[in-house]
C-alpha cells in the first residue's frame, strides 16, 4: 500500500480486531479503488462485520482516538473520523445485512462495490486477489470496466443508488450495463423519496468532474433530472427566437457543455483556476456551481415568455428565475452562499451580453457591473460566454460572438487586476453626513456614499473637498 498513514491506521484497526477475536472485513470503494490503484484518493473506508458494529466502533474510537457517531442503530452501523496530519479517514462499520457475509453482500448496490477480504489477509497477503470473496463477479466487472446492479431490489432498497450510478460510472470511466439501465428507467421516480442533501452530494460528484455534459445528458435521456428538478419539464419545447436555435431546456444543457469548454480553455489561467476551485460550502466548489447556474439560468424563460408584435419576448425572466433558483436551492438543503452564488449568477447572467452590446463601455457602466456582482463578476461573465456560445441560431453573427468573447475576457482580467490593488480609501464617511451636515442616520447615508464611490472609481471626483461639495449640491437640489 502506498498510503503509509492508511496502513498505519488499518493495522491499528487490525491490533485491535484481533484483541476482540472477531472476523473483520473490508468492502466497497477503498478495496475496490485499491484494485484500481488509486487507493490513495479514497479515504472512505468501509467495513463489516457479523454483529455488534457498533459496539465494535465505539471501543475502537477511544484507542486510535476518533470522532465517533452512530448512522443507524437499528441496522448496526457506526461512523469514525480520524484525522492524520492533513488527511481526515472516514470510517464506517455495520453489521450484516443478512445472515452471513454472502447475503450482506447481496444487499449492497453495485458488483464493483460487491466484494469482500478479511483485514488481515489484506494487509498480509502479497496477492491479494486469491482472498477476496467476489459471490457475484465484481473483478471481473472491474476489469471490464462495466457498473452492473448486484440485485434487481437494490434501487428499491436505496433509491439514491439510481443517482450514485451515474456518479461512480462518470468517476470511473465505466459503461452502465443494460439490465441496470432498464432498473433506473423503472424505479427513477423513487428519487422523490431520497433526502435532499444526500441527492445534494451525489449531483455535486457529478458536477466535479471536468466533463460531466454526457453524463446529464443520459440522465435527461432516462428522465432522471426530471423527477430532481420537476420544474425543469416547463423548459422544454420552449421555442427562442431566431437567435438560437435550441429550446430553453437544451439550451441550457448545452451551457453547461460550452462551461466545460471555457474551463478547459482556460485551464493555465492561475488566477481563474483559483477563483473556480474555491471552496463555497462543504466540498462545494464554485466551478461546480457555475455548472448549476449554466442549467438553470434561463430556467424563468417559460413563465416569462410574451408575444409582442409577432417576436417571443422573455421580458425579465432572470428576476422570475429567482424564485426557481429559491426552491431548488432549498429542495438540495444548499447552503446559503451557495444558493446567493447561484441567484447572483441568474439575475445578471445578462448585463455582460448588454455591455458588449454598447459601442464603447463607459467607466460607469463598468464600475456598476462589477459593483452589483462583487465576488461573482467573473461567474456571470463565464455563464454569460457559455450562453452565447450556446446561442448559433441564423440571427447570431459572427461579429457578435467575437465581440462578446473580447468584452468578457477583457473585463475577468480587469477583475483580477482590481484584486491585486489595494482599495481605494472612501472620501467622506457617516461621520461626515453627521457632523458637516447634521444629518440622521437613515438610508439616505447609503445612498450618498454609494453615488461618492461611483464618482471616485470613474474619476469624476479625486478630493474629499470635492465630495462634500457635491453632497453639498446634491442636498440642496433634493431639498434636504
């Protein structure tokens, strides 16, 4: 193994098993990604044992002192977490689902994940591979690179397994086979009953991946995303103009396509590779969230849509999408940065497209955009490009396209240089309103002190003596 803090750790866990005089086994992801040779990314590590996991756990928790928290006292499974210098090992033991070894395995979701050895022919075998107990072909599925069901039940016993399908197929790089397809296809709509913060996690797996557009679309194929997002079924069929030339719903698939694109084609870009891999929430990144707001950016565009002089106008549907962004982000349990990340994205998702429209772009323009978006001006401006790249209907010019490329470039190097300046110091304060202007605290304050940056940043106003005349002369012409 060459992880030597997992072997470390698994013979610890080994000492102790045997002190206890009990049979220990190791199963799912971690063995199977020791198979794979990539071990070294799992610290996910799965166990069984006959009966009392969680006794077992609790015990063993207080000598490698762990973390230790019980998952389902009814079905015997506990979890440990153990930190070793940077990495965090995340430990599960549960009894069996079943009267021995065999039928636990049975109960478990895929033939990958299937197969079972005892903890110290693991770390005392030279070859492994003759002490694995594999009832149900999982190597060789392995080997064959095929994600296979390990019973027709096992949807049913765990609908989230539908979504995990995708998830570890996408990771792995394996073709689901038919039989497994055609189980997805009859228990997809179980979906409605799994928790949304475990539908949550398996989405944003998929999300992670650098390419994960053909994957979305096979779940759109088998109606998957459908029975998570309900509201997405509106999208469909929902003609655009002579701009584009996809409906709403595919449209937006085909955004998240163009924003893997973008991601790649930027990928020696440090200062954008840092802003896209930081951290919002949990394991949340925001590049992945950039793949949600490309979804369901025009995702107000159905109710929006009007008829005007016999043109399809969607006439602020960015605001009404809002509110489906509201009720997603509470379907999913997201966290509220993330869920102000993705109604950021949505409600401006369209200023860049007007800015490039403009024949020059004033600095007050400019200052406003940025100002509005704050942190996510370079996610609107990313969705921005990944909607117009996905926008090829006979209206769109060539012309156009580039200009638009040129403006949101431009304007994400401007956004990193302002990053690297120190800010520039305010002029005047409340204080000021206060003691020059004998005013009261109000939201009137707000408003004045918002209009001074604005003039600063644009250079209409580079003293504090000129700012007190302009508030000076504001005041006086709205009768203050």
């Amino acid at each position: 193994m060459k992880d030597k803090d997992s072997q470390i750790l698994l013979k610890k866990i080994l000492s102790f098993k045997e002190k206890e005089k009990t049979q220990l086994y190791l199963v799912g992801g971690f063995l199977r990604d020791f198979i794979l040779n990539k071990n070294i990314q799992n610290r996910d590590i799965d166990f069984c044992l006959k009966k009392s996991a969680i006794k077992f756990g609790k015990k063993l928790s207080k000598i490698i002192k762990a973390g230790f928290v019980v998952l389902d006292k009814e079905h015997g499974c506990c979890r440990l977490v153990k930190r070793i210098k940077d990495k965090t090992y995340t430990l599960d033991f549960t009894d069996f689902r079943g009267k021995d070894l065999k039928e636990d395995l049975l109960h478990r979701d895929f033939t990958i994940n299937a197969f079972a050895i005892e903890l110290n022919d693991f770390l005392n075998k030279k070859d492994i591979q003759g002490f694995i107990f594999d009832p149900f072909l999982g190597i060789k599925d392995l080997k064959e690179k095929i994600l296979r069901i390990v019973n027709e039940d096992s949807f049913r016993e765990d609908p989230l397994r539908i979504l995990r399908a995708f998830s570890i197929s996408l990771e792995l790089n394996f073709k689901i086979d038919k039989k497994t397809i055609s189980l997805i296809k009859r228990d997809r709509k179980l979906l409605t009953s799994v928790a949304g913060e475990r539908i949550r996690e398996e989405l944003f797996k998929i999300l992670k991946i650098p390419f994960s557009y053909d994957c979305l679309k096979m779940m759109d194929n088998l109606k998957v995303l459908e029975v998570i997002f309900p509201s997405i079924k509106n999208m469909r069929n929902v003609y655009q103009g002579p701009y584009h030339h996809l409906d709403v719903f595919e449209h937006s698939l085909e955004t998240i396509r163009q924003l893997e694109i973008i991601f790649k084609e930027f990928n020696r870009d440090n200062d954008l590779n840092s802003y896209l891999d930081e951290i919002i929430s949990g394991e949340h990144c925001r590049r992945s969230l950039l793949k949600l707001a490309g979804f369901f950016h025009d995702i107000g565009k159905p109710k929006a849509k009007r008829w005007q002089n016999g043109k399809v106008k969607f006439h602020g549907h960015e605001r009404i999408g809002l509110n489906f962004v509201e009720e997603i982000s509470q379907s999913l349990k997201l966290s509220n940065p993330e869920k102000e990340i993705l109604k950021t994205i949505v409600l401006w998702h369209l200023r860049p497209g007007y800015l490039a429209d403009l024949e020059k772009i004033s600095p007050r323009a400019k200052f406003r955009f940025f100002r509005d978006t704050d942190k996510e001006a370079v996610s609107v401006l990313l969705v921005s490009l990944a909607d117009q790249r996905a926008t090829c209907g006979p209206l769109t010019t060539k012309e156009s396209r580039l200009r638009h490329e040129r403006v949101v470039k431009s304007l994400i190097k401007e956004y990193f240089k302002k990053q690297k300046e120190k800010p520039i110091p305010r002029l005047i304060s409340g204080d000021d309103l206060i003691n020059i202007f004998k005013l009261n605290p109000s939201p009137l304050f707000g408003k004045i002190l918002k209009q001074i940056e604005e003039l600063q940043a644009i250079g209409k106003i580079k003293t504090k003596k000129e700012a007190l005349s302009w508030v000076e002369r504001f005041l006086k012409y709205n009768k203050i």
